[in-house]
C-alpha cells in the first residue's frame, strides 16, 4: 500500500513496506524512480530506493580493495568516509553506469594533499549534481570572454609558460597555479586562484562558458559565499565551448585527450588488421614505399642489363613489401 501526497511545493511518496512506513520528498535522489515504480504496481524495487545506503550496499559490497561497503556505509582504507557517495552512487545505478569511474574519484579525493580541502569538497559534492570522467575527474565549468580570455586579469601558467594578464584557454590548454599562491579559506569570497563552477554558475559571468576538466586532487578551496557553486583550483584542462550543461554523471572523455583524433577504428586491442597493426599513416607510407621500390626497380635503359653483367637468374627472385610495427 502507498500514497502519493503533495504539500505547498513538496511532494512526499509514503510505501508501507513489511508494516514499516517508508518515507520519499521530492528532494530523495532517487523520488522520480520510486513513484514510476510505485504506479507501476513494482513496490518491492520501490522499497529498495528509499534507503540509499541499503540499496548501494545491495549493489556490492567491496568495489575495490580500497573502497568498500557495509551495513549502509561507505569506507575508504577501512576508514568511514562521506555518506555523500551514494547518493552518487545511486545516480549511477539508474543510469546503468559503472562504478569504477566513482572509486578513481573518492581515491583522487583522498590524494587531494589538503584534508581540509577534501571536506569542502563533500560539502560541494552534496549540494550539487556533477558530472565525471572515466578516469574519475570532475567536469566543471568557466565563463571568459568571447576570444576566450579569462575574465580577470592575474598571472597563470598556460602549456608551460607564464602568462599575465587576461589569460588564454585556448582549447586543450592546461592552465596551472602555484597551489601555495591559492587561496585556500572557503570564507573569502573574491581571492587568488583558478575559478571553475557550475554551469549557471560559469555563465553568469562572461561571453562564453567553457567545459573545463579539474583533478580532485587540484581541488583548494570550495568558497561559502556563492552556495558552493564555484571551486578555487591549481589546475585545469580546457576542453570546449558549450552551450548547455551535461546532465549525466559519467562522460567518457579522458584527461589530456586529443578531441580532434579519429576513433579508434577497432574495439578489440587484439584485433590483427592493418589500421591496428601498424601506424595511423600506413596506407599513405606503404604507398609511398612502393613508389620507390618501383622506381629503384625500373631499369634505365641506357644503362647495361646487370642481369646479363653478372649472368643472374632473376626467375625465382621476388620483392617484398615489409612494414615494421611503430612501437607504443
């Protein structure tokens, strides 16, 4: 038996499950998935959703050796950590998506050298959806100008070299910062450091938002003054400009990865054609080397018949093509 109420701008989704009353609003990660479930007669699945802990325990018990959990709560190394990850973990499950990306994630958390930094990224982490990459890095935004320039001006290493001024994020750029120079109190608003945010956030400010890719581990400070929408970082990679938030917790997209390489043509590493076999070019430099083998082959016909000079039977000779495999 359940019923589904509303009140003012809350909704609330009441299941009796075993003669224990279950209790969803609208503000329960997974509220949308346990009404459908609910209409749709499903009350058993329906009543593994409202404890999130219960249903990502029930999910797996240890996800690496690292990262694991029991009775509802999450350990990394043995140690109780947030309980903001299954909240996480529970977008994932209705999403269908892997749970490897989140462990690279809470590790790359913890090797943020800072534990004060960590906590500010879980309080960050429970106050906003995000999206990350396989590798377990977060994707954030940034506004700048139209020429892509940073919106303030300040000092920046971009690719290597140290820039002043309105700072360029060019595509594929990295842009770093001493992490000393970064300021690292959540109480100061407005200071030192590598501004990225959220979506609205990002483009509240500027002429063009950038989808930009942050290390956890790079994550300094999480500012109180703007509802946790921005972070203070020590580095970043910009990927695009865009126009719309992504709206998913995974996007496959890895770190320092070249976006305008053709696909890999096969999507087996053992795969034993050409195209995986041998360098990208090597349709153009077999055809390249068969010119030549040609050309050195083509007798010039003022020059004497070496075959008649030296008497050689050429009937049972043959000339091969070979290409080497470019090592990885």
């Amino acid at each position: 038996m359940y019923t589904i109420t509303s009140n003012n701008d809350n909704k609330y989704a009441t299941l009796y499950h075993n003669g224990v009353p279950l209790v969803a609003d609208n503000n329960h990660p997974s509220f949308n998935a346990i009404v459908e479930l609910l209409l749709a007669g499903d009350e058993e699945s329906a009543a593994k959703l409202y404890d999130v802990s219960d249903a990502a325990n029930e999910k797996f018990e240890e996800i690496t050796t690292r990262v694991s959990i029991k009775n509802g709560r999450i350990y990394y190394d043995h140690e109780e950590v947030d309980s903001s990850l299954s909240e996480q973990i529970i977008r994932f499950m209705q999403n269908d998506e892997d749970f490897y990306p989140l462990v690279n994630f809470y590790e790359r958390i913890q090797r943020n050298p800072d534990p004060y930094s960590r906590e500010q990224i879980y309080r960050w982490l429970r106050t906003h959806r995000f999206t990350i990459t396989e590798d377990g890095t977060i994707l954030g935004y940034k506004g700048v100008n139209s020429d892509l320039t940073s919106i303030h001006s300040g000092t920046a290493i971009v690719d290597g070299e140290t820039l002043k001024g309105n700072i360029p994020n060019k595509l594929d750029s990295v842009v770093t910062m001493p992490r000393s120079e970064i300021d690292s109190n959540p109480d100061v608003a407005c200071s030192w450091g590598l501004h990225v945010g959220t979506y609205d956030y990002a483009n509240s400010f500027g002429s063009k938002t950038l989808l930009v890719e942050v290390d956890p581990q790079d994550i300094v400070s999480v500012p109180s003054d703007a509802n946790d929408e921005k972070m203070r970082v020590c580095r970043y990679l910009v990927h695009d400009v865009v126009e719309s938030p992504l709206d998913i917790p995974l996007y496959s997209i890895r770190l320092n990865e070249d976006p305008e390489a053709e696909p890999d043509p096969c999507c087996d590493d053992s795969c034993e054609c050409d195209e995986c076999k041998y360098p990208e070019d090597w349709i153009e430099r077999a055809e390249e080397a068969e010119v030549r083998e040609m050309e050195e082959n083509t007798p010039d016909p003022k020059a004497p018949d070496p075959n008649t000079r030296w008497n050689l039977d050429t009937s049972s000779i043959s000339i091969t093509l070979g290409i080497m495999k470019q090592n990885d």
